[in-house]
C-alpha cells in the first residue's frame, strides 16, 4: 500500500527527548486525503 497516496504529510516535528544522548524522535502528523468519488 502507498502510504503517500492514502495520507498527506501536514507537518513534521522533530523532538529530543533525550538532551544527554545524540538521538532525535521524528514525528510526521499526516492528514487523510478526500476522495472524491
């Protein structure tokens, strides 16, 4: 299943949750698109 013709990407945080290690956490929110039939 494509996932980019299914969803949207609204917007992409990038985080880091932990400030002592060298890892950053993504998090993409993604919008369903509308189809219309």
């Amino acid at each position: 299943m494509e996932v980019e013709g299914f969803f949207q990407i609204q917007k992409i945080l990038i985080t880091d949750p932990y400030p002592q290690t060298p890892h950053l956490e993504s998090v993409a929110f993604l919008k369903r698109k509308n189809f219309t039939t």
